[in-house]
C-alpha cells in the first residue's frame, strides 16, 4: 500500500467512528478508486506537513450526488430546467472562479454531449465557474414531450463529476492547477494536460445513462 492509501484508509476509518458526514449518503466520492470521506480529506490535508502536501496530486477524482431532484418546464421559452440542490460544489472545485475565458481549467463547462431521445432537439446551455450552476442544467429547444419523459425519472437523476486533483484551495479540492490554491500542486509531473480537463455528467444512476456530458471549453 503506497503512503497516500494509507493515509486515505486512515482518513475513511477516522470518519466511519465519527459519523457518516456529507459525503456519504446522498454523496459518494473516490481518489484512485478508493471510497473516501471527503471532507476528512480535505481536513487531513490542511493540517499534514510540508513534505505530505503532495501525496494527492495527479490522484483521479470522481463524485456522484443524487437528492431530490427538481425539474422545471418554461412553456413560452420551451426551456427545461434540473436542479439538483443536495450536490458536492461545497467541497469541489471544477473550475476557476472570476476566468471567463475559454480553455482548459477557465471559465466554462461546454455541453459535449446531449442524449437526443431523452432531450430530442435540445441544446444545453454552457456550465459557469460558479459551482451551484453545476447542479443547474438548463435545455433549450425542448418540447412538452421529452420534458415529461425526464420529470417521470427525475428521481433517479444525478451529477456525476471526474477530474485529476490539482491543489487545495480554502475548504475545496481543485481539479485544476492555480496559484490561487492554498496547497498547489504542481502541474509539470501531475498529468498530461488533457487529463487534468475535468468533466461533468447528468446521469440516470439507475441505467448508468449519460443524459448530458460537459467539459471545458477550450480557447482558440
């Protein structure tokens, strides 16, 4: 077992005595694979030392968070709005605040995908740095039809999200490099540039289906 997994597996048995916390539940979140707490990580790496600040740089994170999920339909506008209230924006960071600018880790998440029989012509609109937009998908172009198709399984959709960790930021995990992290890590020797691009998924945890798949938008 590396010195990172042990100290992740100390961190999951810590937590499980003290209580299940927000990243259980509703909320799953792994490093490497591996069930975590994610908070007790994010504590554990605010208080290691120096020469442990680094041991969870490069690691691939990946969340999911389903709970009461709510689906809007603006007639006139033809507009379908999801709103995923119980998400994990509080601890993660997808992109960096206050950037508009297109590019990897900047600005915007871009709809890569949209799953045509469940949102027939619809077009979903870009992801912000704000992280509470993540749990509000809005899709425009959608016909009474399909927004009833997604409000009979609202309660089974979800946020799926999957990144390379890249610094602690105040009370977050970046999955992006900055100096504006409070423990950055370094990019050189983290990952290929292109695995360090995080992504956001609307999914149906009961299929395992894609609805909608978002990733940076990148400059020219």
């Amino acid at each position: 077992m590396t010195a990172r997994w042990a100290v992740v597996c100390l961190v999951l048995f810590i937590g499980l005595f003290r209580g299940t916390g927000p990243a259980l539940g509703s909320e799953i979140c792994t490093i490497d694979g591996h069930r975590v707490l994610l908070y007790k990580v994010i504590n554990f790496w605010y208080d290691c030392l120096p020469e442990e600040s680094q041991q969870f740089c490069g690691a691939r994170l990946q969340c999911s968070s389903v709970g009461e999920t709510q689906v809007r339909y603006l007639v006139k506008e033809s507009v379908l709005e999801i709103h995923i209230p119980k998400g994990f924006g509080r601890l993660v960071s997808v992109l960096k605040s206050g950037n508009k600018k297109a590019g990897p880790g900047n600005g915007f998440l871009t709809a890569a995908m949209v799953k045509k029989d469940v949102f027939g012509k619809g077009q979903a609109a870009d992801l912000t740095f704000d992280l509470d937009a993540v749990g509000r998908f809005r899709i425009f172009n959608v016909d009474d039809r399909h927004y009833r198709k997604v409000k009979s399984v609202a309660e089974d959709i979800g946020i799926q999200v999957d990144g390379v960790i890249g610094g602690l930021l105040n009370g977050k995990i970046a999955l992006y490099t900055g100096r504006e992290a409070m423990k950055p890590c370094p990019r050189k020797g983290v990952a290929p540039e292109d695995a360090l691009l995080p992504s956001v998924k609307l999914v149906n945890v009961k299929t395992g289906e894609v609805l909608l798949a978002y990733v940076p938008a990148r400059g020219e």
